[in-house]
C-alpha cells in the first residue's frame, strides 16, 4: 500500500487555511481513499454524487448540509475531482 502521509498532511493543512479542499488527478490515483482518511464511506457526511438521492438533495445544498458537523466529503465516482468541506 502506498503511504498517503505527506498527502494526508497537506490536507490537513489545507483545511485549516479553506474551508473546501479540491483533491485533483486523475482516474483511480487514490483521490477518494486519500478523502475516506477524513470522511467514512457510511457516514451522513459522504455524499456520492452518482447517487440519484444525494443528487436531490443537493438541488437545495444548504439544506442538505446545514446539520453536518466536522468534515463532509463528496465525491463524483470515476471522475478527477473529490471534495472535502469543512463545516462549522
């Protein structure tokens, strides 16, 4: 397994300077395995944006995420981008 330190490191600070984080590259280069080191898959505060019923949800975001607490994660399934938001 690869060690994401550095990465997980870099995250972490980034957080702390904005409150989103962009994770960028390409397919399966370990962007969402490197966001589920803040955010568990089962947790209310991942949202899989392939997901027709998170997609509703986020038809209206503030109401979708005004109760998350700490961080929520959002990731786009087989595309180059998952996110990290930091809440209150």
């Amino acid at each position: 397994m690869i060690s994401r330190l550095d990465y997980r490191q870099r995250v972490e600070k980034a957080l702390t300077r904005s409150p989103i984080v962009a994770l960028l590259g390409a397919r399966q280069v370990g962007k969402r395995t490197l966001a589920r080191e803040f955010v568990a898959l089962d947790s209310a505060n991942y949202l899989d944006l392939e997901d027709p019923l998170v997609t509703d949800l986020m038809e209206n975001p503030m109401t979708a995420l005004q109760g998350l607490k700490g961080c929520t994660g959002t990731d786009l399934y087989g595309a180059a981008i998952a996110t990290l938001v930091r809440q209150g």
